[in-house]
C-alpha cells in the first residue's frame, strides 16, 4: 500500500491511493467558544439540499452537544472503542490510524451505525456531564458540555473515497471538495461504514449515498456554504487552506491553522486529515478535548485566551460577510477582509463603539431611564 504524508500525525502512513493534494483546500473554521446551539446552519443546510423523500434522517451538517451527544449516536465512541490506544509521542502519533488496523476483509476500520443511531440527530442536547457547584470558575468548569458543530471534513485521505469498491467518490483538485459520483454508486454502503465521521449517508430512496457537497455551487462564485453564512452565532470561517509548507499568513485560514495554531482538526489519529478546524471551547477538561483535537489543546488554548493584536482583528472577521475572505489585515483600529480580486469586502473596528444616551431625551421630551 502507498505511504503518504498526514502532517495532522506528523508522519507517513498507509492509505490506498498515492498522496494528491488539490491545488486550495476546502476548510472551514469554527470558534466552539461562541456556537450558541441554535440550529441554524443545521436547517439552512436542510431547507437547501436534504428536504426530499429518502432523506429524512440526512444532516449534513449537526450541532451536537458534547460529551454524550452525537449523530449518529455513539459515532466516535464506537470507533475509538475499535481503533484502540492512541499514545502521541510529542507530535507524532504513535498509534494506528484507521488505514492502518483494518480488518482482513476491510479497506478501512469502520462501523456501521443502526437505524436507530441515526434516528436521534440532537440525542443528549444540552445535557452537561460533571459535577454542580456553587461556584466554578475557568480553566475548567465542573459542569460542563459544549457544542460540536459537523459536517464532511473533505478529508485530504477520505475514508469513504478509500472504501469505495466502484471508485464513486472522487476529491476535486480545484478545491478538495469531496463528491459522490451518483451515476457510478451502487449501493453498496463501505462508503458509510469507513467514513470515521459518519458523514457519507444512504438514502433507500434512490440507493446510492449521498453527502456534503460543500455547496460547491456557491463556492464557485466565491460564496460561503450555507451553513456558514447562515449562522447566527458568527462562529464560522471559510475559506482555502494551504499545507503547511506552503502557508500564506496573509490567507485567514492559514494564519488560523498554520500560523497562530489556535484551530485544530478533530480526532487527527483518525488519519483523514480532516480539513474542518476547531478553536476548542475554553472551560472543557483538558484531557478530553485531547482526545477529541489532539495534542496541540492546551497551545491553542493558550494563545487564544491572550490573542495577539492580529489575531484578535481576524477573529473579528468572523461572520462579516457572505463572501469568501481570501486576504486580511489587520491595521491600528481595524481589521479588513478582501475577496480573490483583493478588493475590499468588509473592515470592522477593533473595538466595538461605544455610545452613552443622555437620560434626558429632549427631542421627545422624555426621560429615557428610571430617575429618582
Ligand atoms: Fe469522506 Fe467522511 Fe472525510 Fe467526508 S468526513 S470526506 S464523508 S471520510
Ligand atoms: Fe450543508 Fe453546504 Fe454546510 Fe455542507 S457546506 S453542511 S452542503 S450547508
Ligand atoms: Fe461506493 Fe458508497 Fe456507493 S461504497 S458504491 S459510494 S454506497
């Protein structure tokens, strides 16, 4: 089998096909620190391409609540159960990953979930683990949960495309992006038992598989996905990640991965290179946000917590516009984002402006607040 550089593990791995990095990476960035859980992108993506007969139990995107939610449930606990120790020696980790302990008459190391398991999208919502106290206060709060915000990672190795019997599913070398052939799938469902992230989904309707498409389709006139641009929360950043040879600090992605190192990629050892990023959630324990990002937490924690000037003006980017941010700078005052043409699209101050109203509104000859 071919070995393959994963730089998420820091070494060579196995995987079926030989390295073939696309031209820009597809990637998103999502700040945990700020998802309120609303669901939006969840039914922006639905109302857009998951609204039809078959599709019912179909998100390509879900916000679940962690530690005990996911969809399908037990999705990571399974495979982690499978995959067995996942020791890091510094960096490098020294583990198996999902190409690597696979079982003889397998490609990958998979599971299948049940219907049931599918059938529960927001299963254990707001439900926190730990324990109450009067008072907690950070690093870590005693009682915690935070939102965990999925879609397709448009992995650099996807699971899926290495399982696939009919060669179905291909990677786009314009931008990574992750597609399901519809007129080569059979059916045949290797696809979703290999995928670790469970996001390759059959539909019984048509019998072929379906999944993220990145809303390619507005990505190609440089537009965000919708899940991205719908939420509320302003949470997300899209954009074109570079490998980390090839870092552009001025490309918000690569400052945010590459540069302050302060997103990372969910369960690396794994060995998808999952190309979704997290800015973890502050008050969660350590050692579980481990498991789930690797070994560079308490790094990005650390320099998230005390941004630097550039990296808070590009935190401030987040949300500000519908089209995709290719380049930005952050000046005195205020960060600016360009598109691909590097014309201006947005700038944002720094700090939000503050106005105090006088209590007295002469105008209308009324007091605006509560005198005496
Ligand atoms: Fe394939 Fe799953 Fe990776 Fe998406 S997340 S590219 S479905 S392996
Ligand atoms: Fe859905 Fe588009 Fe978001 Fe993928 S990128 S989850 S297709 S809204
Ligand atoms: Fe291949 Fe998955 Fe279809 S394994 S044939 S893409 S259901």
């Amino acid at each position: 089998m071919p070995k393959v550089f994963n730089w998420h593990i820091n070494r060579e791995m196995e995987y079926p096909y030989e390295e073939s990095r696309p031209d820009k990476q597809f990637a998103i960035i999502f700040n945990i620190n700020r998802c309120i859980g609303c669901q939006t992108c969840t039914m922006a993506c639905r109302n857009t391409w998951t609204f039809s007969p078959g599709q019912e139990y179909m998100w390509w995107n879900n916000v679940e609540t962690k530690p005990y939610g996911g969809y399908p449930h037990n999705w990571d606990v399974k495979l982690l159960e499978k995959l067995g120790p996942q020791t890091w020696d510094g960096n490098t980790y020294a583990g198996e990953t999902i190409f690597e302990k696979v079982p003889n008459d397998k490609r990958v190391l998979g599971h299948l979930p049940t219907e049931e398991d599918w059938a529960h999208p927001n299963i254990y919502e707001d439900t926190p683990a730990g324990d109450f106290v009067e008072s907690t206060e950070l690093p870590e709060n005693s009682l915690w949960m935070f939102y965990l915000q999925r879609t397709c990672n448009h992995c650099t190795y996807p699971g899926c495309l290495a399982a696939c019997p009919r060669k179905a599913i291909y990677k786009r070398k314009s931008d990574g992006v992750v597609l399901v052939d519809q007129s080569r799938c059979r059916g045949y469902r290797e696809c979703v038992e290999a995928c670790p992230y469970k996001k390759a989904m059959y539909r019984p309707t048509t019998r072929v598989t379906e999944k993220c498409i990145a809303c390619y389709p507005r990505n190609d006139l440089d537009l965000g996905s919708r899940c991205v641009v719908a939420c509320v929360g302003k949470i997300r950043m899209q954009g074109w990640l570079h490998s980390p040879d090839k870092s552009d600090p001025t490309n918000p992605i690569d400052y945010l991965v590459h540069e302050s190192k302060v997103a990372l990629p969910l369960y690396p050892q794994f060995g998808t290179e999952p190309n979704l990023y997290y800015i973890p959630p502050r008050w969660a324990p350590r050692d579980f946000l481990e498991q789930l990002f690797g070994p560079h937490v308490k790094k990005a924690l650390a320099k998230y917590t005390d941004p630097d000037k550039k990296l808070f003006g590009l935190l401030r980017l987040f949300g500000t516009t519908e089209t995709i941010i290719s380049r930005f700078e952050v000046q005195d005052e205020v960060a600016i984002g360009f598109d691909r043409a590097d014309r201006e699209l947005v700038r944002v101050p720094l700090e939000e402006p503050m106005y105090i109203r006088s209590e007295y509104d002469q105008r209308h000859d009324v007091a605006r607040l509560n005198e005496p």
